[in-house]
C-alpha cells in the first residue's frame, strides 16, 4: 500500500462509532456505544497526519504518546500501538469511554481547525479492548523494592497509582470499602457507558501482572487508620484517593420523603447491586413514573437514563423523566456525548428551573414538587452565570420520585484520627497539584479527594503524578517533610 | 471470604452467629455495626455488633429471620462462607460513669443491648436493664443480662415469662421511683419510639440505635438518613446512636417501610428457587 498524503488523509471523513439505536438502547442496560471494527479503526488512524509538534498530547493530562500509538495501529502493529499507550495509560478500555474527549486531546487536534478532529478516544478504546481481549504485551513486574505502599481508594486515582507503583516494583495493596474495586467505575458510571466486565477485566489484569493485593471490605477510618496503616502495618507510604462520595441534598422542606434519593443511592442500587436484574439480585431499585433529577452534570444524565430503562423493563406507560436544571443549556457541566445521548433517548429537560419544595402523601412518599423559574445573573464564583430566581413564578410539577444529582464531596470516614492532615473548608484534602504531597509525612492524595468531584481522567492525571513522587521518595531521592 | 464458625438458634426466631473476622474483631467496640452480603447475588444488609471476642479474631451477630436476606442466612451452617463483612461501621456507644443508667433490649436487640450493657457497667455506672419480647420463645439471654446488671427486670407481652407488660411500664415506674441518669433503649423502631415517648416527660437522656435501610454503610448512599429537630443526619455515619428525643419517629417507620412490596417479591422469588433446587 502506497503512503497517503496528508492531502489524501485529510480528505478522510472522521468515523462515527456503532452505537444502539435510541429507541433499542432505552430498554436495556446493553453498551450503548459498540466499538469500532478493524476496518473503522484503520480508516480513522489513516487521518492522523503526525504533527511534528502534535497539540493532542498537550491535552491529554497523562500525556498519552497519540501520533506514536495511532502510527503503529494503521501499519498494522496493534501490540507496538498497545506497548505505547500503556507507557502513559494503564487503562485504556476504560478511559477511551469515559474521557471527555471533546475537551481535552481532540479539541487540540489540529484536524479539528478545519473539520473533525481524529477520534482519539474511539482509537483508544478499540487498542484497550483488543489488549483485554488478547494480552499482548502484560505489564512486566521489575524485581522487589521492599518498600510498601497502602493505596486507600480503588477508583481511577488510586488505580492508576497503584499500577504506576508496581510497576517500579514498589509492593502495594488496594484498600477498598465496598465488595468490589473500581470505586465510580463501579458504583457510579452505568453499564450501559462503561460495562463492569471491562473495569474488572482492566483490574485484573493490571493486579496480576504487578502482584498488587485487592483489600475489599476495608473501610480505612474504621478498620485501619490512616496512622495504623503508617506506623503498625509495615506501609512506607499512603495514597489517598478516596474520591468524593458523599451526596449533597438540597435544603427544603420534603426532602427526606420516600422517593427522594441520592443519584449516588440511585446509582449504587442500579450499578453496582444490579438492582436492575431485580429480583435475580437481591438488591431493589424503584423507579418512578414520573421522575425529576435535579441537576445536569454527567451523574444526573446517567440517573435520568437509568431511569428510562427501568421504566422501559417494566413496561411503565406514560413514564417520564426529567432533568431539572437551575441554568440554561450553555452551562450544562456534563460531557457533551452525554447531553446529547440523554437527549435523543427521550429525557426531558427542563432548563432555568430550580425547586423550592417536595410535596408527600399520607405515606410520606413523594407525592409532587413545587418549582420556580430562574434567569441568569452574574457569573459566580465558578464562572457560570449565577440563577436568581424570578419572584411569583413558582409552579407545581407532577413527579412521583426525584433523584438529587448536585455534586459529591469527601467522605470523611477516612479522616479518623489521621491529625497533621490539612483539609480546605469543602472538606479536600490540601494537596500539592504536582506532587500530592499533603501536610502529613508520607501521606499523598489525588483525584475528586483533592479537587472535589471532577472526571476520571484528571483522577488519573492526579494518580500518575503522586505515584512519581511516591517512588521518589521510597527511592530516597526526595523527602518533603 | 469470611467464614461461619458457630451457629446457634435461640427460641423460634432468633438465630446468632459467630463470624471469623480478626481484622474487625481488633476494633469493634460496642454500638458500632458490619455490613454484610451472603453472595455475588446478594444486598448488603446492615446488623449491629452483638460481641466481638479480639483474641479469636471473632465477630458475633444475631438476626432474626424476617426478610429473604435474614431468611438465606438462617439456612447458612457453619463452614459456610459470607461475601462480604465490612466493619466495623459507625460510632461506637459513648461509654462513661454517668451514674445510674437504664438499658432497654427489646426482642432480638437484646444482643445489642448487652454488650453496651457490660461496658457501661465495667465503666462504674450503676446498671438496671429490662429485656421484653412478644413471648417467652423469644427471650434470651437472660442469664448474661443479669451478670452484667446490677438490676434485671423480664417482661413478655403474653405474660408466658416474667412480668405481663410491654418494656415501658417498669421502665415509666423507675423513672418515677428513682434518680435515672440516662436510658438506653435499643429494639423494633416502634419500641424505641415509645420509649423515647416514656423518658421524654422526665427530662432523662435516651439513646436509640437507629436500623435503617442502607446500602454502602459509610455515608455514600444516604438513604439511610434520618430526620432530627437540627437536620437529617446519616445513620451509618453521624450514627447509628442517636439521641431519642429529637428523631421523627413517623417519618423513619414511614422510610422503613419504602421497599414492602419488593421485600415479599424477593421472599417469593425466594422460596421458589429453593423449592426448584429441592426437585433436582
């Protein structure tokens, strides 16, 4: 095959990715995005021009090597395209699914000045799941340091430490709360967007190659302290990445009726429990008829969207689910993908709209919702424009559940007895952005624990930084306190 | 995996287990809790510590059989393995010399009331407790209430052992009688309602040991909160102790009752299953 000139390549429309049909996919809990096939993959690596100075890579917060593993993928050399991605990323099943894409290596691509940008998260994907599939190239497990570590989180942040720490052949173990590893992956992000098998296939495998041990049912706070686990268990260094679990309500009157839940509760029963295959699981998940989630970040889309498909499984008629947002559609914060997805499969959104109270029947279950329409102000803090509420406009809207999706913060169980741990006043942990250094010696955090409640992929980023410096440490290259 | 090593049933309902558990077993205190799941397919259900022994690295929980999850658990021997056992979970019983203290265990809390009941005596408080069930069958544990009190009143409701009365008679006549420094009243959401309601005229602090519905057990869910006169608060982690007097008892028996219909679906689908099994 003769060489295409970038002229040739750039004339390649980008390719669109197999997705279920909406009205199919809204009735089940199957992927909703298929993957590409060998031929998709090989057309949209043929659009890559290699950049000399390539933008996507300034984009990426772990610094994937894009040109280098699209390259090797188009000459045919999937194991060589797998050995490179995984020199930055231990994860790519997962993150070419979850990675906000549009704003991060793709919105740098310069492809995307003109036309498309190359679709580097479906590329990602398609090397990931291959690797998944086939094993090309395990992670190789160097010879002991004899240093430990205790990795306290199993989601994206301490994942990705974790692996980046056995990697130098650092011993660490995984503590984890719950019966399963993966933290969001698991428990939060829906099969239907990232299935399990994939999360616990990238984990396995990882674990297996690097020896890492799996603690579940750990809650460190309760079980261990973080002071324990330092100065009795033998760990030479601890990394928090504990995430932000807890959910936040909003503070009016009815908000502790039945049926009102947190997207966090919602999600667990659905995700993790599998309440959806109910009663072959034992765990239950109601859904309502007539269901609002109350804001419109990537937790609430998800919420709304499960939503549908139980309703769908159990042949509600005239069900609905709306999406209550107190700003505009400029400043919906979920991934743009999302948006568009919970559009199409039928969500209902109600923008510039903000609730004042829930209304219960004589069972103390969720019987309605007095709401009020908004306009928007000044930009805020966060620099979206604030909604002031427009005085008279209170409506009542008909809803039988309603799902609180407002943001998490951290979970302070872990903050037990753990003194000279520094937190800001939203409850993060005061970490260096670089290093994850924290005020306490020989503690380091990262991800939503520090930064409150953001993506997978900036957890990541937060990981991979933290387990440089961890291993800078345990090599005695560095010591901070 | 953590395995069943003692199986022990007391009267018709009650049935008590020991758990092989050391690295729970070095921090339980009492009032705290685990979680636990039987297999891949089972919920995570929520059950407060009834004895931890550090020395054999043991957790002892008692249950009584009123739900598919409770229900499996009972037909578990020991050998047998749970999924999951998560502890322990919770703020421990704030354990001091408050004086003269009351300790109510109605029904299956009797398990939790005693080893909140021990410790408040190793502490110096002067300890009375009064055990209550429907029925003599589902009374236990007698004798270890007594060694750890200094006073024990028994009371089933039928009458069929000790005093004919419901746990709050003798408990509204001790607080009449004497100086009572603070009660522990632990059992069915009901009972601490009405205990709450017999102390409340007094002025008598009470504690309750809240059983919500939960699913994480660290404060991830919140479907476990409870509404008090300063705000909700989260069972599994503000909890699960909480002072009587300012929880809305009509609004937590309501959440208690949220999931009926599918707690019967889930016995149906249940019993169906074991009866498939049974033909093969």
């Amino acid at each position: 095959m003769t060489e295409l000139t970038n002229r040739e390549r750039m004339k390649i429309p980008r390719q669109e990715m197999p997705t279920q049909d909406p009205g199919v996919r809204r009735t089940n809990y199957d992927e909703v995005a298929l993957g590409f096939t060998p031929e998709l993959a090989q057309q949209e690596a043929n659009r890559c021009i290699q950049c000399k100075k390539p933008k996507c890579v300034e984009g990426c917060p772990v610094g994937v090597p894009i040109p280098e593993f699209i390259k090797a993928l188009r000459e045919g050399d999937i194991e060589g395209s797998i050995r490179t991605m995984k020199e930055k990323n231990n994860l790519p099943a997962i993150c070419g699914r979850v990675c906000p894409q549009e704003t991060q290596c793709e919105a740098m691509c310069v492809l995307g000045k003109k036309g498309k940008p190359v679709a580097i998260g479906r590329l990602e994907r398609y090397i990931g799941d291959y690797e998944l599939t086939h094993r090309t190239c395990p992670l190789e497990r160097p010879e002991s340091t004899g240093k430990h570590v205790a990795v306290v989180g199993t989601g994206p942040a301490g994942l990705t430490c974790a692996v980046d720490l056995g990697r130098q052949g650092h011993e660490v173990v995984m503590f984890e709360s719950l019966h399963s590893p993966g933290g969001v992956l698991v428990y939060g992000i829906p099969e239907f967007r990232l299935p399990k098998s994939v999360v616990h296939a990238e984990i396995d495998y990882a674990a297996e190659c690097l020896g890492i041990r799996v603690h579940t049912d750990a809650v460190i706070g309760r079980l261990y302290t973080i002071d324990e686990l330092l100065n009795e268990e033998g760990f030479d260094a601890v990394f928090l990445g504990t995430g932000a679990g807890l959910p936040s309500f909003l503070r009016i009157p009815g908000i502790n009726y039945n049926g009102v839940l947190s997207a966090n509760e919602f999600l667990t029963r659905v995700n993790l429990m599998k309440g959806y295959r109910f009663p072959e699981y034992d765990t239950p998940v109601k859904v309502g008829k007539k269901v609002a989630v109350i804001g419109a970040g990537n937790v609430a889309m998800d919420a709304a969207r499960c939503s549908l498909r139980l309703q769908a499984l159990q042949e509600m008629e005239g069900a609905a689910v709306h999406i209550v947002y107190r700003r505009s559609p400029a400043e919906v914060p979920a991934r743009v993908e999302e948006f568009h997805h919970a559009e199409e499969e039928g969500v209902i959104f109600d923008f510039l709209t903000n609730p004042v109270e829930i209304y219960g029947d004589e069972n103390k279950v969720v019987s309605g919702m007095r709401c009020i329409r908004t306009e928007l102000g000044e930009p805020d803090d966060s620099g979206r424009r604030r909604p002031i509420p427009i005085e008279g406009s209170e409506f009542d809207m008909d809803v039988d559940m309603v799902i609180m999706a407002l943001g998490t913060s951290p979970n302070p169980i872990v903050f037990i007895d753990a003194g000279g741990l520094e937190r800001s006043r939203w409850g993060t942990i005061v970490a260096n952005e670089e290093t994850g250094q924290t005020t306490k010696a020989r503690v380091w955090a990262g991800g939503d624990v520090v930064t409150g409640a953001a993506t997978v992929i900036s957890a990541m980023g937060a990981g991979k930084r933290a387990a440089a410096d961890i291993d800078r440490y345990l090599e005695g290259e560095s010591s901070p306190w | 995996m953590y395995k069943i090593l003692e199986k022990e049933v007391l009267g018709d309902i009650n049935k008590l287990m020991v758990i092989e558990a050391p690295e729970i077993a070095r921090k339980a205190q009492p009032g705290q809790f685990i979680i636990l799941r039987i297999d891949e397919y089972g919920e995570r259900i929520p059950l407060t510590i009834a004895d931890f022994d550090r020395e054999a690295g043991t957790i002892t929980i008692m249950f009584q059989e009123v739900g598919k999850t409770t229900m499996q658990l009972g037909t578990l021997e020991p050998g047998g393995e749970l999924a999951t056992f998560a502890g322990p979970l919770g703020h421990p019983t704030e354990i001091e010399d408050y004086g003269t203290v009351v300790c109510v265990g109605g029904g299956t809390s009797i398990a939790i009331i005693y080893p909140i009941a021990r410790a408040l005596k190793q502490a110096g408080n002067t300890v009375i407790s009064i055990i209550g069930a429907r029925n003599k069958d589902l009374l236990f544990w007698e004798d270890r209430m007594r060694a750890v009190s200094d006073e024990l009143i028994v009371c089933t409701d039928d009458g069929s052992h000790g005093r004919k009365a419901l746990v709050t008679e003798p408990l509204k006549e001790l607080l009449e009688q004497r100086a009572i420094d603070r009660v522990w009243a632990i059992g069915p959401a009901i009972m601490m309602k009405f205990c709450a309601a017999t102390t409340e005229p007094f002025g008598v602090p009470t504690i309750v040991s809240l059983n919500t519905i939960m699913i994480d057990g660290t404060g991830m869910c919140g479907g476990c909160r409870v509404q008090l006169t300063e705000g909700a608060k989260f069972v599994c982690a503000d909890g699960p102790e909480f002072d009587a007097h300012k929880v809305d008892w009509d609004l937590l028996l309501a959440r208690q009752r949220f999931y009926l219909d599918e707690e019967k679906q889930a016995i149906e689908h249940w019993e169906h299953e074991c009866k498939l099994e049974a033909m093969t």
